[in-house]
C-alpha cells in the first residue's frame, strides 16, 4: 500500500475533527492554488471565486475523504472541475449574450469587464503572454506541474484523460513556451542591435 | 515527430524553462480571501457531523409516522365508535315527561304513562296532555285510566 504523504495525514486530522489540520493544509496550498486558477482562468476575479469554490467543497466534502493518492492530487481535482464548471458557465454567458437582441446589454461579470482583463494582460511578463497562449489543456498541464510537482500520471488522473494525452499535453505546452520565449528574446535583441548599429555610425560621423 | 528528450528532459526538472518559470511574481491570495475560507471552516467544524443524519431520520420516521396514521388512523377510530357504551342519564323528577319514541308501549308501563299523563294536567299542558292521552287510548282501548282528572 502506497504511504501516506504529509498532507493527506493531515487532512485524515482535519476529517476526524482537528481544525488545526486545516490551517495548516491551507497555509501550504493556498499559494500554489491560487496561481494555478488565476493563471489557468487568467483573471483575479474570477480566481479569487473559484478559490474560494475549491475549499468550500473540500471543507464540506471532508467527512467522505479517503487518503487513496497525494493530497494534491485530491484537492486539484477539486480545483479543475471548478475551473470547467466555470468555463461552461463562462461559455453559456457568452452564447446567451451573444444571441441576445442588441439593444438590451447583457450584465458582465467584473471578471469579464474588457479593461480588467487588458489590466490583467499588461502586468504579464513574456512567459506568461505564452502561457496564456497555449490551449486551455496544455496550460493546465503545464501549470499543474510546475505549482505542484505532481507526476504525469497524477496529472492524467486530476484532469480525468489518459496518461498519453496527459503527456501529449505538457509535451505540446513545453514546445510551445519554448518557441515564444525565443521569439521574445529575439524581439528584445533586434532593437538592442539597431541602437548599437546606430550609435556606431553616430560615432563615425563624428 | 518531436524530439524525444524535449519532455524527459523538462520533467528531470531544473529546466531553463522552470527556472524562468519560478523567476515570475509569484501572486497569493488575498487577506480578505484567507479570512473568507477560514470562516467557512470555522462554521464548518463548529457543527457537528452527526446533526445532518440525525435530522433525516427524524423526518424519515415522522413521515412515516404520518402515512400510517393516514392510512390506518380512521379504522381504528371506527373500531372504538363500534363498540358498545354504557350512557348514564339522570332522571329529573321535577319536569314533565318528554316522549323520545314513537312506540310508547316500548318506553313505559301503562300506569307510568298515566302518571306522565297526570304531570301533564298538574302543570296545565292540558293539550300536550290531552294527545298523551289519545295515544295512551290507542295503545290500550281496553285499560281503565282510573283517576277522572287524567282524562279531557
């Protein structure tokens, strides 16, 4: 039988009635969580909702929890079928609004507003233009990785497909980051060039 | 076909690209957040497990409870209604007599209803006396009244 990691002890405490158990799950997790969702939703709002989704219903699921895998891998399930739900709600919003007569605005969500999410846009750096390039999938994948060091296999088991398609996933999201990333760095360069070659000929006139 | 080593090579860990990754601001929730989740958990652990359980099978027995005195509620009262009972009525000696029956012979011996007859005409109901007596001659053609002022 597969040992019992650190965190799924604790929240064995925390289902048997030590609340104590929970702080300290939290303290842990709620970092991780909450890169994951806002980088995976890609809007604060919208985030800080979902965040707030994901331990409610691990607080009220808690008396059901069984240590059959890795903590993590328990609670970001949790998080990904919120994150979906919220993308099918997103969606339906959208379609509804979108079919909706002309004249009546729909009501948006402050996480929809256009100037919050060109607000959110702007503060990221290149890496995280990228990333929120990339396919929802591929960035789940990749984001699930990198904040929690969960295996491929976990990975595949949190967001309910196969290991190859998990693996197709990160292998694509890893491709992908890399290619921008260079074409960021050549960016960056090319006026760095023009400046030197520019002052170079500035310096021979004179 | 993508380079085999592209993956492993990342997932080994310490890639360039997890480096630059880890580079990045790195956003927590906020305070107001922490304090909301914490609430919840709060509220949560202050009520006890047991209470959900305990409340629906209390609303299952009290359902239950109601369905059968539904359905076997009325039967048994009719039982109780079927079964015989014994009615104790006082005698007021101080009224006339009052006919609840239409067979009177049932009710009295002749010589109470003559009685009944003479209370009537002591209380000055001669009419009510007068059709007492026309009864009670009905009933017995053939029996002396007796007393003259029992008769119209």
């Amino acid at each position: 039988m597969e040992s019992l990691d650190d965190d799924a002890r604790l929240m064995l405490r925390y289902r048997d009635g030590d609340s104590d158990a929970f702080l300290a799950l939290y303290a842990r997790h709620k970092a991780p969580l909450y890169r994951y969702l806002l980088r995976q939703v890609r809007n604060a709002g919208a985030a800080a909702d979902i965040f707030q989704e994901v331990w409610s219903r691990l607080i009220a699921t808690r008396l059901r929890y069984e240590a059959r895998a890795k903590f993590a891998t328990y609670l970001f399930h949790i998080a990904h079928n919120c994150a979906m739900d919220f993308f099918r709600r997103d969606l339906k919003m959208r379609r509804a609004a979108r079919s909706d007569d002309a004249q009546a605005e729909p009501e948006v969500p402050e996480y929809q507003r256009p100037d919050v999410i060109a607000e959110f846009a702007e503060q990221q750096s290149a890496l995280l233009a990228a990333l929120g390039a990339l396919p929802l999938e591929q960035r789940e994948a990749f984001l699930l990785h990198e904040e929690t060091g969960l295996t491929i296999e976990e990975i595949a088991r949190i967001t309910d497909v196969g290991l190859e398609t998990a693996k197709s996933r990160l292998r694509y999201a890893i491709r992908k980051l890399k290619k921008s990333l260079i074409a960021a760095h050549a960016e960056d360069a090319e006026p760095r060039r023009t400046r030197d070659f520019k002052a170079t000929r500035l310096n021979a006139s004179a | 076909m993508h380079p085999p080593d592209d993956l492993e090579e990342y997932l080994r860990g310490g890639s360039a690209l997890s480096r630059q990754y880890r580079r990045e601001s790195a956003p927590q929730p906020m305070h107001a957040l922490d304090r909301r989740v914490l609430k919840i958990s709060r509220q949560a652990h202050g009520k006890s497990p047991y209470l959900a359980p305990l409340a629906f099978a209390a609303s299952v027995l009290l359902s239950m409870a109601m369905v059968l005195a539904m359905v076997f509620g009325p039967q048994t009262v009719k039982r109780i209604d079927e079964s015989p009972r014994l009615i104790h009525t006082a005698i007021r000696t101080d009224l006339p007599p009052r006919l609840y029956s239409s067979d009177p012979k049932r009710l009295r011996t002749p010589s109470a209803w003559l009685a009944d007859i003479a209370a009537l005409r002591r209380a000055r109901r001669d009419r009510e006396a007068d059709a007492e007596y026309r009864r009670f001659r009905a009933a017995y053609p053939n029996r002396a009244s007796g007393d003259q002022a029992i008769q119209p």
